[in-house]
C-alpha cells in the first residue's frame, strides 16, 4: 500500500511538473522576444514613434510600426467579418436541419478544408480571389459609390480584403467543426420540449440551442480568431505588402505583422536595429493575440455567469 501511495504521488507531481512548464513556456517566449527587442525599445527614437508612426525606414534608423498594426487589425476584422456568419449558419444546418446522409459526406469535406496548407490557399486566393476583387468588388463600389471611403486607387487587388477573404476561407471550416459539435452536445430532449411546447424547428434552435452553445460557439470563434491573427504565407501573398503607411480602404494594400516577419527576416540583418525591430514586430502580435484572447474569454465568463 505504501509502495501504491508513493507511485500516486510520485505521478502526481511528475504531471505538475510537465503542467509548470507548459504555462513557463509563454512567460519564457515573452521575456525572450523583449530582451531581443529591447535595443529599439531602449535605445530606439522611442516608444510614440515606434507604437504610433508608420515611418518604416530601417536605414535610417526609424522603425514604425503603426502601419503594419493597422494592417493586422484591417486582414483580420474583414476575416472575421466574413466568416463568422457563414460559420454559424452553415453550422446550424449542419447540426439541425441537414440529412443525415449529406452530413456524413460533408462533414469530412470540412475538415479536410481545415488540413489544407496555407500555402495553397494563398494561390487560390492569387488566382480567384484577387481578382474577384479587382474586376468585380472595386468598379462595383467605385461605380456606385464614389465618395465612399472604402474606395481606394489600388487597382491591383492584392488589398487588405483578399487578404480577409481568404482568412476566412481558411478558418471557416475550423469554427464549423466547433460549432456544429457544440450545437450537436445539447440535450435532444431539451428541443424536444420545446417542440411539444408548440415552438417551430427555428424558434427551437434560436430560443433553445443557440442559447445553450452560446458559451461553445463563442469559444470557437475565440479561436478562429487566434489562428487568422497569426496566419503568414496566404496573407503575405494576396494582401499585396506595400509600405504605403495606414491602409485607410479595404481595398489598399496591407502589411500584416505576420508577412513583415516572414518577408524580411534574415535579408538585412546587417542594419544596425533591425533584428531586434522584427523580434519586436514578433513581440507585439503576441500582445495583440494575448489582449484580444483575454477580452474574449471575459466575454465567455460573462456569458456562462448569466446562465447561457
């Protein structure tokens, strides 16, 4: 018995070890890329230009990220944007209203779409999604809305919305997996009270199961977001990456942070700073994605201290 005791908690702490150091390996990534990146914070033309200026000149010495943050903010709203809604309704269906026969074909097409690389998806976007945008969405808007201040002079297509549009093509399978397995766990008696309270099919899954996944379907959007943040080649290829400043239309160029990383790593390192202005460009989509999670799950708190 003793010997049985002596396994238990010999295990027990082995399993806390392995658990403190899963959670020391984001307090180690952080305290790595700030000291990487403390020569521009410290010794840098300061924090106002670094944070608020998009004067991107590392020659001179003037490394401003406000440009790429925007960029980041602008390719993963317009993501968002877009595949949220698409998400939940195909979501819905799937979990309420689809044949059985159809679901067992189309849920294994989705998450297929969820293993695709990215890097295919970034080539499809090439080749269909840019210039959907620039043959068919700017004249449409240019034409019908002159003074709208989403209409820009970037002709090109490469913009900050073919980059969103194919983030949202890459996570929509990803969150209609969650959503549609979230919907699927509510109780089936509870839509059948429901039913036999006189509700119809879709008073049954707004009033009822929508209600109670509500926790569940905002977890994965949390993470559907997350992953669009983060996302390199497949923005990098169609959101055109021109250093033109703060995109001020959908349809100008942007520079996410993750594509600043991935374009020009390791081609100038020779310029004084410069290495430590990427890992600070690493550093701050890490803040980003942390920020972002954490008013996220407060949201989901919210949500399950309300009884959702």
């Amino acid at each position: 018995m003793n010997i049985r005791h002596w396994k238990d908690a010999l295990a027990r702490r082995f399993m806390f070890l392995l658990c403190l150091f899963v959670l020391s390996l984001f307090f180690g990534i952080v305290g790595g890329l700030y000291l990487k990146a403390s020569p521009v914070l410290v010794g840098g033309p300061g924090a106002a230009t670094t944070f608020f200026s998009s004067d991107w000149r590392p020659t001179e010495g003037r490394f401003g990220f406000a440009g790429f943050i925007a960029g980041t903010l602008w390719v993963t709203a317009l993501g968002v944007v877009v595949a949220v809604p698409l998400s939940l309704l195909t979501a819905i269906f799937l979990a309420e209203y689809c044949p059985r026969r159809v679901r067992d074909i189309t849920k294994p097409v989705v998450d297929l779409l969820a293993g695709i690389s990215p890097v295919v998806y970034g080539v499809w976007g090439m080749l269909t999604i840019v210039p959907l945008v620039r043959d068919c969405l700017m004249p449409f808007f240019s034409e019908r809305f002159p003074f709208f201040p989403f209409v820009s002079e970037n002709y090109t297509g490469f913009s900050a919305l073919a980059g969103g549009l194919v983030l949202a093509v890459m996570v929509m399978p990803f969150m209609i997996s969650l959503m549609e397995e979230v919907m699927r766990s509510v109780s089936f008696g509870v839509r059948e009270s429901s039913l036999a309270l006189g509700a119809t099919s879709w008073q049954t899954t707004k009033k009822i199961v929508l209600k109670k996944a509500a926790p569940g379907i905002v977890a994965a959007v949390i993470l559907g977001v997350s992953r669009a943040m983060g996302e390199t080649m497949a923005v990098l290829m169609v959101a055109g990456c021109a250093l033109r400043g703060f995109p001020a239309s959908m349809f100008d160029a942007a520079y996410p942070l993750p594509a600043l990383i991935a374009n020009t790593y390791g081609e100038m390192m020779s310029v004084p700073l410069y290495d430590a202005a990427i890992m600070l460009a690493a550093l701050i989509l890490l803040v980003i994605t942390v920020l972002f999670n954490m008013a996220a799950w407060g949201i989901l708190l919210g949500l399950e201290r309300e009884g959702f």
